[in-house]
C-alpha cells in the first residue's frame, strides 16, 4: 500500500510539472511615459486683419485665425486612459511679393488634457496662451508693426495614434485679441488639421 501511495504521488508531481512547462508565458510591453515630439498645423478662419493687391491683380489677405504652425513638446502619459501635453510653438500667416511682406505672427504655448476611449483614439482640450501677436510688413507694405495684447484661448482636440511615433490631429482654438485704439473684440476662433511625430 505504502508502495502504491508513493508511485502516485511522483506521478502526479511529474504531471503537474509538464503542464507548469507547456502553459504559455505572456509578457505585457507598457509604453514609455514620456515623448517628446515635433509637430506641424495648418489652420484658418477668423477676421481679415490686413489685405493687400498685388500687380497682377490678385488680392491677397491676413486673418487673425489662419497660418501654419511648427511647434514641439512633451507628451506624457498618465495612465492608459489619460495623458498630458505642453508644447511652445509660432504660427504665422503671411502674404507675400517680389517688393514686398506681410506676415502676422505669434507664439503660442499649449497645455492639453486627453482622455484614450481605444488604443488608437484620444480626445481632449485645454489652453493656449498666444504671446507677442504682431502684424508686420515690408517692402512697399512696410508700415509699423501693431502688436495686439497678449490672450489666453480654449482649444479642443482629437489625435488619431498611428502607431507609436505618428499622430494626426483635427483642432479648434476659440481665440480673441485685442488691440489698443479698437473697440472690441478681434475674431481669431481657428480650425484646423496638424500632424506630430513622437520620438
């Protein structure tokens, strides 16, 4: 009896070792929390600030909403459902000639709040504040640079994540300036498409 009790139980310890060495092993990879990234926008909308014809006959305009953008910062993330962003870029709109420039430009600084619904997706908003926006010219549009005051705006944003390193962006910024001498505000509310690359 003792003999059968002891040839069982190494049996059933070499059975239970066989079944611990085919169970798979499955390794999770978390992402790194922090990137920094490069990004590239283009945008539009808001008041006509300036316009200006050339000697062709085309006319050609400045508004307080529309340019480009190159800017850079860091994307961290908090959780796997959140993350935070903080960039500082220039964004400049500009209209130029032969003889001459015009260019509005700022520098705004963005810190952003998103929430993940898929691996893929991420949604969210936050503030911008625009410093030094300035309308400028030269050549023969040269005139006095007008700097409007400095404004802080809300932006909402959703990021398609291609992958690791690319996403691509579709935002609205509500932004007003404001100008000594003017009554009112100045529209520079702004939709627009951007991409970013993530290092």
């Amino acid at each position: 009896m003792k003999k059968t009790m002891i040839t069982f139980a190494i049996l059933a310890a070499s059975m239970s070792g066989a079944q611990a060495q085919t169970t798979p092993t499955t390794m999770r990879i978390i992402p790194a929390p922090m990137h920094v990234f490069a990004g590239f926008s283009a945008a539009g909308g808001g008041d006509q600030l300036v316009s200006a014809t050339t000697t062709d006959g085309d006319t050609r305009d400045i508004r307080a909403g529309r340019g480009v953008t190159f800017a850079a910062g860091v994307d961290y993330r908090v959780t796997q459902e959140f993350s935070l962003l903080a960039s500082l870029g220039y964004q400049y709109d500009r209209a130029s000639a032969n003889n001459g420039k015009l260019e509005f430009s700022r520098v705004p600084f963005e810190l952003l709040a998103f929430y993940h619904p898929s691996a893929n997706w991420r949604i969210g908003g936050g503030l911008r504040y625009v410093s030094s926006p300035t309308l400028s010219g030269s050549g023969v549009v040269s005139m006095r640079d007008i700097e409007f005051d400095s404004t802080t705006s809300g932006v909402v944003e959703a990021e398609y994540l291609a992958g690791p390193h690319w996403g691509f962006q579709l935002r609205y910024v509500h932004e007003r300036y404001k100008l000594d001498g003017y009554r009112g505000d100045i529209n520079a509310d702004q939709a627009g498409l951007g991409v970013r690359y993530y290092f």
